[in-house]
C-alpha cells in the first residue's frame, strides 16, 4: 500500500487544531492547506466527495479492504470519465495538458499506482457486495 506524502485541507477548525497538525507531522505528511477565499478549490472537492457518496458509498461492502478496492476502482473511472463541467474532457486528460505545458507543476514524488487490475478488482467487490441501497433522490 502507499503511504501518504502529503495532503490538503480546507482551512476548517478541525483541520487547524493542534493536535491534528502534531499527528500529521508525526506520521511525516505534509499538511497543506487550500488558499483563503478560493471555493473553486474546495467545490471540486466537494463535487468528487458528492459523486463518491452517490456512486459508491450506497453499496454495502464486508471489510476495509474491499471498501478501498471499490475506491481505487472509483477513481480510475472517475478520472478517466469525460465530464460536462470540465466541456466534456476527463480530469486525467487536463491533468496531462497541463502538465506538458508547464512540467515544472509535476510532483517529482509521485509514483502511479502499478495495479493495473484496480478497476476489474473493483468490480469484483461489486458483483460480490452485500447488498446495494438504491435512494429514491
């Protein structure tokens, strides 16, 4: 499993408590925070937390393990998914655009995920899941 370099909140209480920057620091994650004032930066996550309620979290699943099966499946489709607000590209799509324009945004750290059965494991989980709640929204 990967371990987590760095990430990014929202400038909420909960993220800028004490004890959350200490346990952040000790477990050696670089604890960013989104720029004052920007809510397109916290709307995109916000949409991709929505789509995760609604796609995946309505389906039933045994362990831990399955759950973050289903999410890294998630997250292929979702990234490789062309969507109306970006004019019918997909994320992985800009992503790359940008990147070839301006390399030096390019996290040197980052390495790819190297299983390229993440989305058929995902599915699997899927095909296997106790049960799937379908909401009447």
């Amino acid at each position: 499993m990967a371990s987590i370099r760095s990430a990014s909140f929202s400038r909420s209480s909960c993220f800028t408590a004490d004890a959350f920057e200490k346990t952040c620091r000790d477990l050696g994650i670089a604890h960013r925070r989104t720029k004052p004032y920007t809510p397109k930066t916290n709307g995109m996550v916000e949409r991709f937390n929505g789509c995760v309620g609604h796609d995946v979290l309505v389906i039933t699943v045994g362990t831990h393990r399955s759950l973050e099966r289903l999410l890294q499946g998630y997250n292929v489709t979702y990234n490789t998914r062309r969507q109306r607000v970006l004019e019918g590209k997909a994320p992985n799509d800009i992503v790359k655009a940008r990147l070839r324009r301006k390399p030096e945004l390019a996290n040197p750290h980052h390495r790819p995920p190297d299983d390229p059965c993440r989305l058929p494991k995902a599915m699997v989980v899927v095909e296997r899941a106790k049960k799937v709640s379908h909401p009447d929204s």
